[in-house]
C-alpha cells in the first residue's frame, strides 16, 4: 500500500502544495527513490541480520516516516519524509520473497511469489475507495492525511504479530561474490539478466503510465473530480482478475510465456492509448487503459521471482534486493521526467514513448529468459 499512496494522491498533494510539474514528479518519485536505496540495504540486512530483524527494522522505519508526512508543513518536507518512508518499502521486497521461498514447496513459491501484482492491486484500491469516501462527504481538504494514516494501520498489525516469524540468519558476503557465482551458471545468470533488463521494462510502464493513470483520466476532462475517481477505481480494479490469471497460468505457461504475453499486450495498450489520446479519442483510452493493467501485471509477475529462485539462502535477500534496485533507479527517473516530458511534447506522444520498454521487454523475455518454472537447485 505504500508505494502507492502519493502516486494516488497526486492531484490533491499537486494543490495543496501548488506543485509545478518538476515538483509533481519530485513527490511521485520521492518514495521509489527511498525504495531504491532500501532495496540495496535491505538485502544485506535480511541475509546478515535475519528475516525477522529485517521485518522489524522496516515496519518501525515507515510509522516513523509516515507520522512524519502528516505533519509536513512544506512540500520539501513532505518529499524527504516520503523519501524515507520508501526505505522499508524497498526492503521489504527481499524480506518478503525471501519467506515466501523458503516457507514453500516447488510450484507454490511461483504462484505465492507471482501474486505480488495482485497484493498491489488491492492496495490501490483501497486508497482510491478511500478517497472516492472523501470526497463523497466533502473532505476532499484532509484526503492525503487520512490515506496516509491509513497506511501506517497494516503496519502496526504486523508489528503485533512479529513474534509469530521465524528468524532465518545467514552470512552475506558481499556482490562481487554473488555475480560470480551468478555467471558460472548459465541458466541462472541468463534468469539474472532478465531480472534486471525485465524489471528495468516494467518498473518504467508501472512508474509512468500505471501511476500517472488518475492524473491522466483527470486531465482528459472527461468527467468531474468525482467521476474521474470512479473511473479511475474501476480501471484499477481489473487488477484483480488479472492479478488472479496469471499466477494460475503458471503451469501451463511457465515464467517466460506469462512475461512475453505480458509485455506483448503492454506495447499494443500503450501505443493504443497514446494514438487515441493524440486523436482527441479517449473514451477508447480508457479501455486501452484497462488492456494495460492485465499485461503490466502478467510481465511483471515473474521478475523477483525468477530471481528469488535461482538464489540460495545464503544470497537470496541480496540478489532480491540488488535486482528491486536496479528496476526502481529508472522507475524513479521515469517518474521525476514523466510530468515534464508530457508538458513538452504532449500527453499522447508521451504515452507512445513508453512503449519502448514493453518492445525491449518482448525481446528480452523472448530471447535471454530461460524457462526455470519449478526449479528446485540452489548454489
């Protein structure tokens, strides 16, 4: 849920802080910045503290931050706090991969690892249910306060359920020896390379068109405020079913279909959407929109847990966490340029010059990935 607050919240924080289109990417991207960092951090930690250590370290993190948003007096203010908050965010990724692989059984940590897009779908809804609730009683004035302490809610109720995990503790013993490894293995570095390419492809679809899409549907002017968010919360909602799919396609179409298809329909939704935007057609934007959610969340599905399957105990939280960080450095770019490349060259175009990701991701998946679907050796 955290990673996708401001992004949600973008048009309120926009006039509350009267934020230029600079500063509306700054607030955006200020979170996967921190998420990045975290991703690093929080690998080393969970390898060399412990899962749980981990756990802990990053629940306390993002309640300090988030205390700290809702008292924000200024936009720089409010940016570091969401910096910061992004930390935890970003470790948490190999934290959680991490149980996930070695709580379960070959066929189960797939489908248990590709379910992350759905965990985020439901996310999303539940911010934009509670903004559409606020505004429908008039409080659009306090709406990022309140989403914002609603955050901080799941946060406290692991917290109380934190004795319940296991504490696995291994020794980390740096990258330069992890890559090693990595590329004496064929199949394992090639699983590697499509990790970091992959995740770099969709990171930069998520962080641009995915998180911009209520900012989108209220600049088209198709509907008021209130109808923008009810479209917006029904276009998000197909992340449910899709979310749902893929993970149950797994066997029969493995890691590396599930990701091609992904990426396939990606690049025919974005360049749809940026044609019919260009040509002033955007009631067929908004079902284009909808083609787009089912194939962001297909290709990236398999991204972490690929990588997260080809690691060892041992390595397993740094892998995890270098390959989050090397898909959230650009994702964070993307999101600081996305507002100022639409207030240049146009909405539509901008749209359009997304779907270069979704291209090299086609390739990548289709010609580099190694299909390791119930893949059970370790290093």
């Amino acid at each position: 849920m955290n990673v996708f607050t401001v992004p949600m919240l973008g048009i309120f924080l926009i006039r509350y802080f009267n934020a230029d289109a600079a500063w509306t990417g700054i607030l955006t991207g200020a979170t996967l910045g921190g998420a990045a960092i975290g991703s690093i951090l929080g690998g080393i930690i969970n390898d060399s503290l412990g899962r749980r250590k981990s756990f802990l370290i990053n629940n306390i993190i993002f309640i300090i931050a988030a205390i700290a948003s809702l008292f924000s007096r200024n936009v720089l203010m409010f940016t570091v706090s969401r910096f910061i908050a992004g930390f935890p965010v970003g470790s948490d990724i190999p934290n959680v991969y991490s149980y996930i692989m070695e709580s379960s059984s070959p066929g189960k940590r797939e489908y248990f690892g590709t379910m992350n897009t759905e965990m985020a779908t439901l996310a999303i809804l539940s911010i934009n249910s509670i903004i559409l609730l606020m505004l429908l009683i008039h409080l659009s004035k306090i709406i990022w306060r309140l989403v914002i302490f609603s955050s901080v809610i799941p946060n406290i109720i692991l917290l109380i359920n934190y004795n319940r995990l296991d504490n696995i503790s291994v020794n980390n013993h740096g990258y330069i020896n992890f890559i090693k490894k990595l590329r004496e293995n064929n199949l394992k570095w090639h699983a590697t390379l499509y990790s970091w390419i992959c995740g770099i492809c969709s990171s930069v679809e998520v962080s641009t068109f995915a998180f911009f899409i209520p900012y989108i549907v209220t600049r088209l002017h198709i509907y008021n405020i209130i109808g923008s968010r009810i479209i917006t919360l029904l276009i998000y909602a197909f992340g449910v079913p899709a979310g749902i799919i893929g993970p149950l396609m797994l066997p029969r179409l493995g890691l590396k279909r599930l990701g091609s298809y992904g990426f396939i329909i990606a690049f025919i939704s974005l360049i749809g959407s940026g044609l019919s935007i260009y040509l002033g057609r955007y009631y067929i934007t908004l079902i284009f929109m909808v083609i787009f959610i089912f194939g962001n969340h297909w290709n990236n599905q398999p991204l972490l847990t690929a990588q997260a399957l080809v690691s060892s105990r041992e390595y397993r939280g740094t892998a995890i966490g270098l390959s989050n960080f090397i898909g959230n450095v650009p994702s964070f770019l993307a999101v600081l340029a996305f507002p100022t490349i639409v207030s240049i060259i146009g909405l539509g175009i901008a749209t359009m010059l997304i779907s270069i990701a979704s291209l090299t991701g086609i390739i990548v998946s289709s010609k580099v990935f190694i299909e390791i679907y119930r893949y059970t050796e370790s290093f």
